[in-house]
C-alpha cells in the first residue's frame, strides 16, 4: 500500500505544480488622463482708500548774504497728499504751522497756512525768511506740523480721515541751514 500513497501524493504534487503560474514580468503603470483644470481667478481685494496729508520736507536757501557766514535764510515747510484718495474736508479743520524752536524758549508760530482740498499728489508749501547767521550760539530748529480740529475723526466725513497721522510732522535741524553757508 505504500506504491499506491506514494503515487498519489506524487500526482498531486506534480498536479499542483502544473497548475500554479510563472512569475510575469511587471506591467507599467499608465497614468489616468487628466484634463488640465483653467487657472484658478480669485477676485481682488478692495484697494483700501487711504487720505494721508504729510509733512514731507522743510527746505531751505539763502536768500541774501551779508557776508560769509550770515544771511537771509528762507525756510519751506512742504506737505503732500501721500495716499492714494483725494483729502476734501470744510474749511477751518486742518491748518499747516511752522514753528520756531529756539532751546530755553517757547516755540513760536512763524508762519501758517490753511487748507481744505488736497488731490492725490497736490503739494502746498508754508515759508518764513529770516536773517541767519551761522556764528549764533542758540539757533532755533524748525518744524512743520499738520493739525486738525478734535473732532475730525467723528464729522462723518471719511474722505478728510488720515490714514497715517505718524507722517504730520517734519522738523529741520540748525545745523543743516549752518551748512548752507559753507
């Protein structure tokens, strides 16, 4: 009984060998198509609307000279809408000053200018002219400064808000006008 056994389990075997697959060589992955998808458009920001009268430069230039080192000095304080929307307002609610501050005394308003409409880019100017000489002890600095009425903010008008109220004043050192006689 052992030849019958043996010839069974090797006919099984030999069936079972038959049977089973070769190994096949790997198939290549093929892409699925994709169709391209159009450019994403996401809307634009409002572009926020900024007022912004500033102080932008003081200048200064000689005028007249009385000798090497001394003068007539004019001094031009300059402001400028800086922002990117027109500044209308009323008048009497925004004024343009130049001060004179001279160390160990008060300052003292030298000149001033009103205003009430600014268009983007639109410059208006305040001048003073005074006699300098370079050799003086105690010069004074000068300073440009914009205010406004209190109650600017709460008119209900936004289209004389500031919108960067850090950029109001400018001030110009002596010894920048003691240059100029060099």
């Amino acid at each position: 009984m052992k030849k019958p056994l043996l010839f069974a389990l090797c006919s099984v075997f030999v069936a079972s060998s038959a049977s089973a697959e070769l190994p096949r060589a790997p198939q290549p992955i093929k892409p699925l198509p994709i169709k391209p998808m159009p450019p994403l458009r996401l809307p634009k920001p409002p572009v926020r609307q900024c007022v912004d009268p500033a102080a932008t430069a003081i200048d200064a230039v000689i005028v007249a000279r009385t000798s090497r080192f001394a003068g007539t000095v004019r001094i031009t304080g300059r402001v400028k809408n800086v922002g990117n929307a027109a500044y209308v307002s009323r008048p009497g609610q925004q004024i343009v000053q130049m001060w004179e501050e001279t160390p160990g005394a008060r300052p003292r308003l030298v000149a001033q200018q009103a205003f009430t409409n600014l268009a983007v880019g639109q410059e208006m100017f305040v001048s003073f002219a005074r006699p300098w000489s370079s050799s003086d002890e105690f010069q004074p600095q000068y300073k440009v400064v914009i205010t406004y009425d209190p109650d600017i903010f709460l008119d209900g008008n936004t289209k004389n808000d500031d919108c960067n109220m850090n950029n109001n004043a400018r001030v110009r050192a002596p010894a920048s006008i003691n240059a100029l006689f060099r």
